[in-house]
C-alpha cells in the first residue's frame, strides 16, 4: 500500500509543478499556428498600404501570435497571398522589419492588385 501511496504522491507532484503539461498535446487554437515560413518576394506591384494598426501576425490565423502592427505612412513589402478561411498577405514593414502575415481586410487597396499565392506561384488571388 506505501509504494502505491508514494506513487500517487509523485505523479500529483509532476502534475502541480506543471511537468505533465509538456505531455498534453497542443490546444486546437494553436494547431494552426505553425508551418508558413517565410516567403519569397513574388509581389512589387504596388497599390497596399497598412490600415490603422494592421496585425502582422506570426502565422495566417487570427488567434497566432501578433509580432507587430503596421500603421499609414510606414513602408510595406508584400510577398504573396494565401486562404485559410480569409484572404492572408505575407508582409514586412519596411519601416520596422517586422514581417509576417496580415488579413486582407486588415489592409488598403488603391487598385486592383493580383498577388501570387504563396504555395503555389502559379496561382493568385486577385484583390480590388
């Protein structure tokens, strides 16, 4: 009965001091963020600037880790476009250097622009 007693103590001590945590698989939320890398420069038309404090976030999802914001008036560079429920452009503030991914409505447009997608250069998505 000791040693089963003494077992219990032990695995109740990982769970507290949180070791067992690294055990549990990744929350849902999460599971999406990871896997788009950088990006070639596959865009230099012109056209997109920042909206108020656009996101740019780490992965093209809107509940990934937010690296930074683009505001008016600070330079963007955007690389290509890609669909994971809505329309997402990788971009680097040219100002800051923050680069990642921001949501197209998120975004201005003063044309239309076609952009290409990013895991498939043959494909674009043709933005107004």
């Amino acid at each position: 009965m000791r040693p089963r007693l003494l077992s219990i103590a032990s695995a109740l001590a990982l769970v507290m001091s949180g070791s067992v945590l690294a055990l549990m698989p990744a929350s849902p939320a999460s599971a999406h963020c990871a896997g788009h890398g950088h990006h070639p420069d596959l865009y230099s038309g012109g056209g997109i600037s920042w909206g108020e404090g656009t996101y740019i976030r780490a992965y093209p999802h809107r509940d990934c880790q937010s690296q930074g914001q683009g505001y008016p008036g600070q330079g963007i560079d955007v690389h290509c476009a890609t669909l994971t429920g809505d329309l997402w452009f990788y971009v680097r503030n040219t100002t800051t250097g923050i680069n990642g991914w921001s949501r197209r409505d998120a975004l201005r447009f003063s044309q239309t622009v076609t952009i290409a997608d990013c895991s498939n250069a043959a494909a674009a998505h043709r933005v107004a």
